[in-house]
C-alpha cells in the first residue's frame, strides 16, 4: 500500500476534453467514459488529495496545461 500523496498524469484530447472543460462548474468534475482498462485501473487508485497533471494530446497541443487534485474517490 503506497503512503502519502501520489501524483498521476490524466491525458484527454482537447476536442474531447479541454482545460476550460475542465475548469467549468468550479473545476469539479467526474471522470467516466474511460473504455482503456489500465488508465480505470488507475482511476480507482487515485485518493483524496493526490495530484493530477493535465496533459493535452494531439497533434497541436501536446503539453501539461493545469493541475488539479482529487477531491473524491
């Protein structure tokens, strides 16, 4: 069992996803839609408090644009 905060690397396409996206509605949202069985795996091992990267893929946009954190499991 891993102690302490952990920190993860969510990926979306910007088209499906983006930053602003994700800051709507005070940058609380639900993560689902998630077919890739590893990346549900991790989902369900991110905790309170862990931080995420927000990575951008593609073919124009592929960088971290923003942090944000767990707030539920």
């Amino acid at each position: 069992m891993v102690k302490g905060k952990q920190y993860w690397l969510l990926k979306t396409e910007p088209g499906e996803w983006s930053w602003e996206d994700q800051a709507a509605n005070g940058g609380v949202t639900k993560w689902d839609g998630v077919k890739n069985k590893q990346a549900q795996k991790h989902l369900k091992s991110m905790k309170v408090g862990d931080l995420c990267f927000f990575y951008h893929s593609g073919a124009t946009a592929r960088r971290v644009v923003g942090v944000v954190s767990v707030v539920r499991e």
